[in-house]
C-alpha cells in the first residue's frame, strides 16, 4: 500500500511540477491536498495476468489471490491437512458423506487454528481466508449441526458459528464464505466485524442498463439479505 502512494505522489507531483515526469505512470487518484483519504472498496482485484505481475501491481494497487488469501475457493481440505478423523465430514443419520465436511467439528476447528497460527500467526499483515463447502448439495445434519441450525439445503448456521469461532481466534485476520449453493441462505445472527461473504453476480446480465433490470431485484434482494447481518460484502463480477 505505501509503495502504491509513492507512485501515487510521483505522479501528482509530475502534473504539478515540471520539473518531473512521469509519463509511465496511470493518473493519480490521491490530489495530496488533504491529510487523508476515504475509498469506497476496502478490497480490489481486477483478475488479469498483468496485475499480478510485480511492479505493475504495486503500480495500480490491486490485491491478489496469491498475497492476500490464507485459503481461497474449495480447498478447505489442503488446510485440514491429512490424517483427518471422520468428524470432519458431513453425516446423514449413520451415513458419513466424505465428499463434505461438518461446519461444527472441533476438528475442523482446531485443525483450521493450527493451519493460520503456524502460516499466517496472530498478528501481522492481516490475512483473508475463504471458507466455504466443498461444490455439492450435500449439508450435515448431525445432531449438532442440527441443533446451530442446518436444515437439508442450508448449511450457513453452522458455518456461521465455525466463522465466528476464527473470528474471535484470529481478531486481525479476515474469514469470509461465499453465497452459493448451500450457503445462499444469508445467517440468522450478526457477524463479527472481521467476518464477510463474497456474493456472485453471475446471475445478472451483462452489457445492459441493470437498474431497470428486472434481475437486479433479486440480486438486490440478496445482498440487503446478508447486509442487515454482515459487515463486509464483496461482490464477485
């Protein structure tokens, strides 16, 4: 981020000083006039292979998946690592579904504390990890899961309070879910300030006037349906 400002202050400077150029930078964003500054998105990356390419990135100042993501997408299991006890994965009366995991197990739980603290420890620049299901249907209903919530589509209750227990482990550091599948439902309770969700825009049209969209409802419906209970949103074009 401070590399991103020094570039910003070169560039401003060259437009206002001629005795400095610097033609090879994008225009600034920052006039410098003030002492600070207010951005309307907290977390931005436009995915493209020249963004994630050194300097360049510094340049524009976008995130990458590579330096800001402890975890990301479906590969909660590489954290779990191996060895894992069949508490870990998702059951239907005596049935074990391997293909899912169990949001409530102390395992996953302590497996995941274990994962951050020895990568990422407790302190620090923080960190975001994505933690969501594996891409089925399938949700636990153990008896404690049942008991947070899970219904047989819905797997949020449970995963909120797994969410809420990194949260308050790792009070630096940032856990989020995504809104699909099994967990569209948008949770029962507050989130700690240190929790989000990632919602996807698939669903709306692309290259139109989406105001007067008749599918813009729904999306719209959705988001206000996770912000009335969580602090940070981001939307993935």
């Amino acid at each position: 981020a401070m590399i991103w400002l020094i570039y910003q202050f070169m560039k401003q400077l060259s437009n206002e000083d001629e005795r400095f150029s610097a033609p090879d930078l994008p225009p600034a964003i920052i006039d410098f006039h003030t002492m600070c500054d207010d951005f309307d998105f907290e977390y931005r990356e436009p995915f493209f292979n020249p963004n994630i390419s050194g300097e360049y990135a510094d340049i524009i100042g976008t995130h990458t998946l590579e330096d800001d993501w402890g975890i990301w997408g479906h590969n909660l299991s590489k954290a779990l690592g191996d060895g894992v006890s069949d508490s870990v994965y998702a059951k239907r009366g005596n049935w074990i579904e391997r293909d899912q995991f169990c949001f409530s197990s102390n395992e996953i739980f302590n497996r995941l504390r274990e994962y951050i603290y020895n990568n990422y420890g407790e302190n620090g620049n923080s960190q975001r990890f994505m933690i969501m299901p594996n891409d089925n249907n399938i949700v636990c209903i153990c008896e404690l899961c049942k008991s947070n919530g899970n219904t047989l589509s819905n797997v949020t209750p449970a995963l909120s309070v797994l969410l809420k227990r990194l949260s308050d482990a790792f009070p630096k550091h940032l856990f989020f879910t995504a809104a699909y599948l099994t967990t569209s439902t948008s949770p029962f309770n507050k989130w700690p300030q240190n929790a989000g969700v990632m919602l996807s825009k698939i669903d709306l049209p692309k290259g139109v006037e989406l105001r007067y969209n008749e599918k813009t409802g729904g999306f719209l419906k959705t988001l206000n349906q996770w912000k009335a209970n969580t602090s940070k949103m981001y939307i993935w074009d």
